[in-house]
C-alpha cells in the first residue's frame, strides 16, 4: 500500500531530525569556547547534553497538554479516539521513573562514548539493541525466537565486529582519536545499549498494559529524567573524576556552570544546543505517529536510513574519512536488521520461489483427492 503525503511527511520529519540529533551533539563536542577559568577548551559535558535531552522530552508533555485542552474545546474531536493523546489517564507517573532512570544512565553514557569515537560509529553500534533486546526477552518476557530471527542477530553482532574492526584498523581514526580512545567510546556504547534495552523490556512488562497515551510518557519520562539530572549535577560537581573524564576547570565529573558559560560565550554552541532540544522533541513525535500511522518495523527502516545520513555528513563536512570496511560492516547490519524485523525477506523468497510449486499441503490434499477417486 502507498504512503500517504502526510505519511511520508512524518518519515522525513523522523530522519531528519533525528539526524540533527546526533549530529548537533557531536557538533557541540568539537566546538572551543571560553570557560569559567577564562581558558579556551573543548565543550566536553555530557551530563549536561543529557539534561538538554530530557528537556526537550518534557516539551513532549507540554504538547499532550495543549493536544488535550484543544481537543477538549471541539465537541466533534474525541480525545479517547485521536492517536496522539488516546490513553489511559487513571496511572501514576512514578511507575516510569525507572524507565527514565535507566534513560537517563544510558543516554550519559552513549554521550561519553559518542566524545570518543565518530558520529556514523555511534549510530551504528547504536544497532546492538537488537541483540540485547531479544536475549532479554527470552529471559524475562518468556519470548520465543525463530531461526530467521537468530539469523539477523548474527549478522548483527557480525556487522558490528566489523565495524568495530575498521574503526580500530583505520590510520586516520587511530590518529584523530588514538586506539584506546576508539575501543572505549564503543564499550560505552554499547553498555548504553544493554541499559536501553533493559528499559525497553521493563517497559514492555510494567507499562505498555497501562495503555498510556505516547506523548504522555516521553514527556513523563523527560521530567523525571530532567530532574535527577539536576541532583546529579550537584553531586558530579564535587566529585572527582579520571584525567580522561574531566576536561573541566574543577576536573570534576561534571561542571554544569562551566558548560553553561561556554555555550553562552560560542553563538554556535547555543546553536548546537537548540538544535538538540528541539530536535529530540520533534524526533519523539514522529517516531510515536510513524509507529501509530505505519508499523514499528517501518520505524526501524528509518532509523537505518537516519545512520546513513549521519554517516553521509561526517563524511562531506571532514569529521571522519572513508574506510570501505566500514561500509562493509554497515551493510551486514542493515540485514542484520532486516531479517530480525522481516523486512522484505518474505517478499523476496515469495518472488523467487517457482510459480508452478504448491505448498506441501495442498499436494498433500490434491494426492488424497485422486486416491479416493
């Protein structure tokens, strides 16, 4: 069946902004700005980039409010029948400060590893969820996985090696980041993911029964988020961290001071940082209408089309340089992806498989027809 025009809207809305996403963080992380010591460093705060996440997660709320005060205001809108705001609203929001939690663990760390590594490496080994997400599965939801599935698993973890591999093996990475820069930018990226993972499973478990409106608990998830990054920023304030880790004058885990006179002394990173918010806002809403107009699979297709196009402009803007196996590891992933998701695997054997074959049933059925006759 064709998209329709407003479909296919919200696929472009999906990819672009969700480009915009990973790309104006990793902006940020290569941008200088003056400190609050006065000296001129790189903009390295990643629990910081994490709280302007959740802030624009909370805008998600703000836009389920207005949905369901402009709603309330047309007799002839139901807002128990429109997509966006349908849902329960008897449930207490304290049931997703875990999910928000774990969000938020994972979010920071997937920051960390994105200031060590390139942006197109991180989106890709941003695909490990699968695996994750499917052996936990198996565990805690008591989920069967058939062979084809398995199979995309493979290719997935094969994919990732090899991408892993090239980031390694490749001389300009290795200079621009250093060997053991790239392995640890990756292991945090892919621990983000066994967290993610941990949260999709707890979500499909304790929240996806309660029948809450999308938006409503992004927005949830975003506040709660928000604030226990606020405590955090106290703590990480006065707390220590390794030489690698604390690129700022208190050569703390965090100084949300420092980082806040930065982006206020570099236009660009206020540009970076408001491309961030609004961004992820916008990627939360399309990715719940692609979701709700098409199917979760299609939503996945697009997230790959979205690493492509990451990948795309690190490549044009200088940030990285073509290595050909990566190309190869990325494609491994994308069918890796594929099988897992069945997309367009049935089509393809169906279009292969020979016109004149019945199934075995029916051969079965038309050999007992002529027996009995």
């Amino acid at each position: 069946m064709a998209w329709t025009k407003y479909q296919k809207f919200l696929a472009l809305i999906l990819v672009i902004t969700g480009s915009i996403n990973t790309l104006s963080t990793k902006w940020a992380d290569m941008l200088d700005s003056e400190g609050s010591d006065g000296q001129i460093r790189p903009f390295q705060h990643p629990f910081l980039q994490s709280s302007f996440m959740f802030l624009g997660e909370m805008m998600c709320l703000v836009v389920f409010k207005m949905l369901v005060c402009g709603f309330a205001g047309r007799p002839s809108v139901s807002t128990q029948t429109n997509g966006l705001v349908s849902g329960n609203r008897n449930f207490s929001p304290f049931i997703l400060m875990l999910p928000a939690t774990l969000d938020l663990i994972a979010t920071s760390t997937m920051y960390i590893g994105l200031n060590l590594t390139y942006a197109s490496s991180f989106q890709m080994f941003r695909g490990s969820i699968i695996v994750f997400t499917a052996i936990l599965s198996v565990v805690f939801l008591d989920k069967k996985i058939i062979a084809r599935e398995w199979c995309g698993i493979g290719c997935v973890i094969i994919g990732l090696v090899v991408v892993g591999a090239s980031d390694f093996l490749n001389k300009d990475t290795s200079q621009t980041y250093g060997q053991n820069s790239i392995i640890t930018g990756d292991l945090l990226i892919v621990l983000a993911q066994i967290i993610s993972a941990t949260q999709m499973v707890y979500e499909e478990k304790y929240v996806s029964g309660l029948d809450i409106a999308p938006l409503q608990a992004v927005g949830w998830e975003g506040v709660f988020g928000f604030f226990i990054l606020l405590i955090l920023h106290v703590i990480f304030y006065y707390t220590p961290a390794p030489p690698r880790f604390n690129n700022n004058p208190r050569q703390t885990f965090e100084d949300a001071i420092d980082g806040l006179i930065q982006i206020g002394n570099n236009g660009l990173l206020i540009i970076s940082v408001v491309g961030c918010i609004i961004s992820i806002a916008f990627f939360n809403f399309a990715g719940i209408s692609v979701t709700k107009e098409m199917s979760a699979t299609t939503r996945m297709v697009l997230d790959s089309v979205r690493t492509l196009v990451i990948w795309t402009v690190s490549l044009a803007v200088g940030w990285q340089v073509f290595h050909w196996p990566q190309l190869v590891g990325f494609t491994i992933l994308l069918l890796g992806t594929c099988l897992y998701n069945n997309i367009l695997v049935d089509r393809i054997f169906k279009r292969f498989q020979p016109e004149d074959v019945q199934p075995i049933v029916n051969r079965d059925a038309d050999d007992l027809d002529n027996t009995i006759q």
